[in-house]
C-alpha cells in the first residue's frame, strides 16, 4: 500500500450503563461494547470499514468535501492535532490517524 496522504478523526467515548459507546464526529458512524477497549476497537473497525466502502465507491472526495473533512499531505505530529468540543460532561475524545492509500485534491 502507498500512502498519499492522511484523514483526522474525531473518537467519542462515553459509558452508559453497562455499555460504552463509541462515536465518530465526522463520519457519524457508531457503535457499543461492554468495555472501552472494545469500543475502541469497534469503532475504529467500522470507521476504517467506512472510508474503504467511500473509496471503493468512488464516493470518498465528494464525502470529504461535503462534510469539511481535511486531508493532510503528511502524517501529523500529535502535538499538531487539535481536537476541540464542546464536549458532553464524561464524554472522553480522542483523533484517530487514518492512512489514504489514493491522492486526494484537497491535500
């Protein structure tokens, strides 16, 4: 795989009752496990699931676009991802780093 370039997500956590949910800002995709290490790795699944089935569609730009969605020519230092709410009261958020394969227009 060649990368041309990288798209910032934003995870949102949050548990309720029994279950965590995982949401992503940007894409809207969601999901929910019995603990936050699950949650994660189900929704990073789902979004990863999500931005192939945009690509392999040929929907992926247009996506992008519509939803103000940035890609980055380079992968970002974690130091240069921002992440800004506002935030549900015992919501945790976190950016998750996801490799584009084809170029974008927008880098």
């Amino acid at each position: 795989m060649r990368i041309r370039g990288y798209v910032i997500v934003t995870l949102k956590f949050r548990k309720e009752n029994n279950n965590w949910t995982a949401y992503c800002e940007e894409l809207g995709t969601a999901t929910f496990a019995r603990s936050l290490k699950k949650a994660q790795e189900k929704i990073i699944e789902a979004v990863e699931l999500h931005l192939n089935t945009l690509e392999e569609v040929g929907e992926r730009e247009r996506f992008f676009r519509d939803h103000k969605i940035i890609t980055h020519s380079r992968r970002p230092r974690k130091n240069e991802i921002k992440i800004t709410g506002p935030f549900e009261p015992e919501t945790l958020a976190s950016p998750f780093i996801y490799p584009l394969e084809k170029e974008m227009l927008n880098i």
